[in-house]
C-alpha cells in the first residue's frame, strides 16, 4: 500500500509496482508540482497501483532513465528568477548535457565526474568558474533525482577533503578579489571617459566606488529616484537573452543610499546634461513569460550614446578592461598580462590620449615600431566624434563660433578635419599605460572596495549593511531587531566619504593640474589658481605609487 513520508523536508511517496519492486516520487509527473500534503502524495500512489495492477502503465525502470529523459521532466518544474535560469541553462546547454544527456542515471559514476571536471579545467577554464559551477548543476540534478528515487545516491556531490588543497577554492574562499583605493578609483574613472570620449563615464566609475551600486542597479537608476542627499534603489536593470528587465534588486535589497556633497552635485550634472535622454528600447511581448522586457522610454540617469543600454561584456571590453589593466583583452576577450598595451600620446595631457594598439616587445627578440600611418587621434569630450551626424558636426561647429551659413556649407569631412581629428606623426612621442589595478571588475569596483572603505572607516555594521543591501550573519536574529541606525551615524559617513574624495582629488591633482576629461579639468580648477594644494601620493620614504612621472600615465 502506498504511504508518504518526509524527507528533508519533502513530502514523498512510496508505491508499489506489478513487478514487486518499490517506486518512490517527490512531486506528481502530470503537473511537475511537489505534493502539497501526505494525502495527495499517498492518493497519487494508490493510483498508480491499481493503474500498475491492470498493466495500464509500463513506467520505465529507473536504471533506463537517462540524463536528457530527467532534464526534459526536472527542468519544468524549476522555480528561478530570470537570471538565474539563464544562468542554469547556459551551462547544461553548454556542458553539462552536451557530455552526460545520454547517459543513464544509474551509469554515472563519482570518477567519472571528476574526470570531466578536469578535462574542462585542462582545456583551460578557470577551476573555481565553469569546471566548479558545471558540476554543481549537475549535482543539482542528480540530488533531485536521489529524492525521486531514481538513483540511490549522488555521485557528482564533492567528497569532502579529496583532491588538491591548494591554490584557487582552498578553503572555500575562491579566487581573490579586488579592492581599489580612492586615488585610483578616481583614475579609472578617468581613463573610462578617455575610453569612450563621455563624461557619464568618469560620473559613472565613481558612482560605483562611492556608492557600492551593483552594475545592474547603476543601468536600471532612473532620474525620479534620484532625491536630494540621496538615491531609492528599488530596481535593476538585467540582461538575458539579448534583452533588458527591470527587476527587483537582489535579493530584494531594497534601500536608500546616502550621497555626499560631491556625488549629489555629478548626478545633479549628468541629468541636467541629457534633459531628453529616454531609453530606445522597443516594446515587446514575450508570451509565457511572466518577466516582460523593457518597454522603453525610461528616464535612465546612465544610458549608451544612442539611448540603448549598456551590455555589461560589450562595456567591460572595450572600455573598463584597458582602463583598469593597461592592456587590452584578447581576441577571445580575456584579460592577459602579455596583451596589447594602451598606448597614449606623450605631449597630450596626464593620463594621455589613447593611440592604436601594439603587440608587446618580446625579450630577445628584435622590434620594430609599427607605422603610424596618420592616424587620426580620438576626440576626448568634445560631445561629437567620427560617428556623428552631420546634423550634430554642424551644430558643434557653430558652438565653436563658425558663422551658420559656412558651416552649413561645410562638408562633413571638414568639420572633421577642423574640429574632431588631430594627426598622429612617426615622430609622436608614445608611452603606455600601467595598470591601476590589474583584473578589478565593475563589480569588484563598486561592491568590494565600498564595503572595504566602510570597514576602513569603522562603519557601524547596521548602517553597513543598510547602505550595501547585506544581511550580516553578526546582526541577523534578535541583534538586527534591536539594532537601528541612528540619526548621527548617516551625516557622519556622508562627510567621511567626502573626505576620501576630497583626498583623492588632490592626490590626482599631483600628477597633473589638468585632465582632458572635461568635468575632472573643471573639478582640478581650484587646484591651478592656488585655492587648494596638491597631495603628495607618497605613502613614505621611498614608496610611490605606480604611476610615471612623465605626462603620460
């Protein structure tokens, strides 16, 4: 006779089939649900006997199940949020299926897997990315098909204290991460505008280290939560499958950041410079799906030069990448140490104006300086480039004091040639850029040197997790209940986070009193007429940071 039980807590039941032997299920195969009570569970199972008695059913026996058969069954009754799923289904359509789908259940074996694993790390994965993530959904899979009663055990769960005790993962703790100081968040944020030629972009680095946003949270920021003294995080903006979702913040950390003086002034700024700027998304329908895509339209603070939003890859390559490492991913977008240098223009000023890439010299071997060419130099926040409308150029070019009926009469290339372009010679002096700080990703950027400084600076744990969305494990229970954060201790980090800028700023100052980036060269202004001095980036006798002293860094 069937009879449920439970089992970490799930309810289960246990049928007998025509043959004799025992089945046992977790959730009812017409729908993909969990049984909701022990009676549904011991209902279905009585079923299935009697159906099994009359021979109506001939289930397959669980050594037959294969990995594609249980997928097809497991994968729909899966409850996941929009980027979770697609992370779930890039690796089993990318690894996981591709290597077991044909297997059986009862076929897979401990060594196996860890045979598997090793192959993706010798293929040169990293060990704590894909190989590491790859077998936890297959052990996800395999866990659930042990409480269906499929298998008799997992046989892709990690075995505690096996294999290699050092490097990446010991201890559980993964790779390192990174953590920027102020001075050189503030130069990454410069070189990002460099990059791309805006000033979102130097607004948008340090709002990330300033603040603690996640990427996603920064992309999906829109001007109506932008208050005085303050930003309402309630959304983020994801991307999965090529499209865009505002979504809830993870792990619905809704909250209010606080703004120091100086990042409300930049947000002020970069509002007041697009007054217009809407989000060129289409509106779109995705059926049988309970997430839609965004409509468009939205007031995003932080948007791409045609209105579209910025994909994290696409930004991290072409601009965060060289910025942060000096050099440029490779062709397949990773970060090497032996890739191309950013290579910048002596004479222009500090940190330099970026010129074409070229391949490192390589020890021991002769090199010659490739031709130039003429190349022409990137404009760096003119507003306008080689990709503008003429319409645009046009209107520029009056803003420079051209009369409007000869810029009317100027062709495109001309406005170019006059305004945009400078001419890059074979006597060029060059220099290349050093690392500010090698790896770092957005992410690092904002969520762990944010954290860093706040525990630098001794924040109050309630109001740290307050401000990054966290919940400690010391302030969770009876200690979070009781524990608020004070009207004293938010002004106290608003001023002590200004300090950090104001320090930064005048740390930057020192190497050069302007920037070819137009809000910084405005913000280093009281540094040139004498109403502030310059700091030292000399931590003691001996050790400077490392960055030339030449015009170029």
């Amino acid at each position: 006779m069937a009879h449920a039980y439970l089992r970490n807590k799930v309810i289960n039941v246990r049928y007998k089939r025509a043959d004799g032997t025992w089945g046992s299920k977790s959730r009812n195969p017409n729908t993909g649900r969990r049984f909701a009570s022990e009676r549904e569970a011991e209902r279905w199972g009585e079923e299935q006997e009697v159906k099994e008695r009359l021979g109506l059913i001939a289930e397959a026996p669980s050594e037959e199940v294969t990995v594609n058969d249980w997928f097809a069954t497991w994968w729909e009754s899966l409850d996941l949020g929009l980027r979770s799923r697609g992370n779930y289904a890039y690796l089993f359509r990318a690894h996981v299926l591709p290597e077991w789908g044909e297997w059986k259940l009862a076929d897979i074996t401990a060594s196996a897997v860890n045979a598997w694993e090793q192959r993706m790390v010798k293929a040169g994965y990293s060990r704590d990315g894909v190989p590491s993530g790859a077998r936890t959904r297959l052990a996800t899979l395999l866990g659930d098909a042990v409480t269906e009663g499929l298998i008799p055990s997992n046989p892709a769960l990690r075995q505690r204290h096996r294999g290699r005790r050092s490097g990446a993962g010991t201890a559980g703790r993964g790779k390192e991460k990174s953590a920027a100081t102020p001075l050189e968040a503030v130069v990454l944020a410069e070189r990002l505008a460099i990059m791309s030629g805006r000033n979102d972009d130097f607004i948008l680095g340090v709002l990330f280290a300033w603040s603690g946003l996640r990427w996603g949270e920064a992309m999906g920021l829109q001007r109506n939560y932008v208050k005085l003294g303050s930003i309402r995080i309630d959304w983020q903006l994801l991307e999965a499958g090529g499209r865009f979702y505002l979504m809830p913040p993870k792990d619905d950390s809704h909250r209010t950041i606080d703004l120091p003086p100086f990042l409300q002034q930049l947000l002020t700024r970069q509002i007041a410079a697009h007054p217009d700027q809407r989000c060129a998304c289409e509106p779109e329908t995705m059926e049988n799906q309970e997430d839609q895509p965004c409509q468009g339209g939205g007031a995003f603070v932080f948007l791409g030069p045609k209105g579209a939003h910025q994909r994290n890859s696409n930004y991290a390559r072409r601009f965060f990448d060289p910025a942060a490492d000096g050099r440029y991913p490779n062709s397949k977008g990773s970060r090497v140490r032996d890739g191309r240098p950013v290579l910048v223009e002596v004479d222009s000023l500090w940190p330099g104006a970026p010129l074409p890439p070229w391949p490192s010299a390589v020890p021991g071997e002769p090199y010659e300086r490739p031709p130039i060419r003429g190349y022409q130099g990137r404009p760096l926040g003119l507003g306008v480039n080689a990709a503008s409308s003429r319409a645009d150029l046009v209107a520029f070019a009056i803003e420079q004091g051209v009369e409007v009926e000869e810029a009317h009469r100027m062709t495109r290339e001309q406005i170019l040639d006059r305004f945009v372009r400078s001419r890059i010679t074979e006597d060029t002096a060059v220099a290349s850029w050093l690392p500010v700080r090698f790896g770092l990703t957005p992410h690092e950027l904002a969520r762990h040197t944010h954290s860093t400084w706040l525990g630098d600076l001794n924040t109050p744990l309630r109001l740290r997790d307050d401000r990054m969305g966290h919940a400690s494990p010391e302030m969770r229970g009876m200690r979070r209940s009781y524990t608020h954060v004070s009207d004293e201790s938010r002004p106290w980090l608003k001023g002590e986070l200004e300090r950090l800028w104001q320090e930064a700023l005048a740390k930057r100052a020192w190497f050069g009193l302007h920037s070819p980036v137009t809000i910084l060269d405005e913000l280093l202004a009281p540094f040139r007429d004498g109403r502030r001095k310059p700091i030292s980036p000399v931590a003691s006798r001996a050790e400077v940071l490392q960055f030339p002293s030449a015009q170029a860094g």
